[in-house]
C-alpha cells in the first residue's frame, strides 16, 4: 500500500475527514509559497475544527426543535419602538445564561416576541449551548405524558442539561390546575440553575390567573 493510501487510511480511522480530503493540496502549496511545517499543519487542523464547528452549530440548531430559525438581523426594531437595541443586542451576547438569569418578553399579538426570543435562542446555540424550544401548551402536555406513563424523571434529566430553554407562548392557552402545577415546578427547577426565556400576553399582575 502506497503512503498516500496509508495516510487516507489512517485518518479514516482517526475521523479526520476534512484533513483527508484537504493534506495534499495543501501540502503542495506550502511547498509552491515556502511556508513551515508549522504554517501547514495550523492550516490543515483549522479546516478541521471549523468544519467540526459548523457540524456541531447545525446540529445544536436542529436538535433545539425551533418552528423556524430567526435572526436579529432581520428584526424590524423601527416598527416596534418598545423593543430597545441596544439591551437586546447585549442579551444576544448570552451572558443572561452564564449568570443563571431569565428574559420575560411580554407584548400582545403581532409585537414578534417569538421571533425575538428564537433569534436571541438561536444566537445561544450558534455560541455553544444548548437550546430547547416548546410552546408553554407543548411542554405542558409533555411533562404530564410523561408523569402518566412513569418517565418524569427521565425528561427532567434530559431537560436539565439544557443550558436554555425558550417557553413560547405563556397565557395563549388555557390549562387547567394540573397542568399549572406542573408548570411552575418545572420552572422552580430551573431557578439559579439554568434560564429560561419566556413570550407572553400576560402583564405580571395577571400571572396569579394561570399559577393562583
């Protein structure tokens, strides 16, 4: 067997597809512009870790379960005056999430709380967390499925690892005591531990109509 096919080989089985695919062209113009073998070798792992990065982005991107993917940089700030900058350019920055704190996005229909609140979601897994979407009705019928049939515990384990978790949608539809309780243990939970972002129609002062 040839170097070449032993080289291929190997990464093969080191998984270095990216190296495999980019060693020789690479190695060819190191040689062609005189650069070092250390000059070589940070080009060839760079290629790499960002193809690996953007692997691993996407995929934190999918397994978050978003409607839709937003962006800030489509975000209308002009035609909703409330909705200020520069604080929500800072909350995109997901240093909320490095202090344990929470964002609570209230406004009626048509305000785009949900697109806001994917886009600073999205923003968290594009820096490395990881996010979870659910619609409050979504989550609520989730965690009482899953106490019927004995898996509690078992969501609750999955949904602690996340670093954040978007709740879209507070107050939209009704739910009954069961479903109340269960939400406000689960986020009880998640106090000082994790954080949340929560979209809703509801002012604080009628909070006490979904948890009384």
């Amino acid at each position: 067997m040839s170097n070449d096919l032993q080289i291929r080989s190997f990464l093969k089985r080191l998984r270095l597809p990216v190296v495999a695919q980019n060693y020789s062209r690479l190695a060819e113009e190191a040689a062609a512009n005189n650069q070092t073998f250390q000059d070589y070798l940070f080009a060839l792992l760079e290629g790499e870790v960002i193809q690996r990065e953007d692997h691993a982005q996407k995929l934190r991107l999918l397994r978050a379960l978003f409607p839709v993917i937003k962006s800030l940089d489509n975000f209308d700030f002009s035609a909703i005056p409330s909705a200020n900058k520069a604080p929500i350019l800072e909350l995109s920055r997901s240093t909320f999430i490095d202090r344990r704190e929470n964002v609570i996005l209230i406004g009626s229909y048509g305000t785009d709380k949900t697109h806001l609140a994917i886009s600073l979601a999205a923003s968290t897994c594009r820096q490395g967390k990881k996010v979870r979407f659910y619609t409050v009705a979504g989550l609520i019928n989730e965690l009482l499925e899953a106490g019927s049939k004995l898996k509690l515990g078992k969501l609750e384990s999955a949904l602690a690892k996340c670093d954040l978790i978007l709740l879209d949608e507070l107050g939209f539809v009704p739910f009954g005591k069961e479903g109340a309780e269960a939400l406000f243990t689960f986020c009880s939970s998640r106090y000082e531990r994790s954080s949340l972002i929560i979209t809703t129609n509801l002012d604080f002062a009628r909070w006490k109509e979904i948890f009384n």
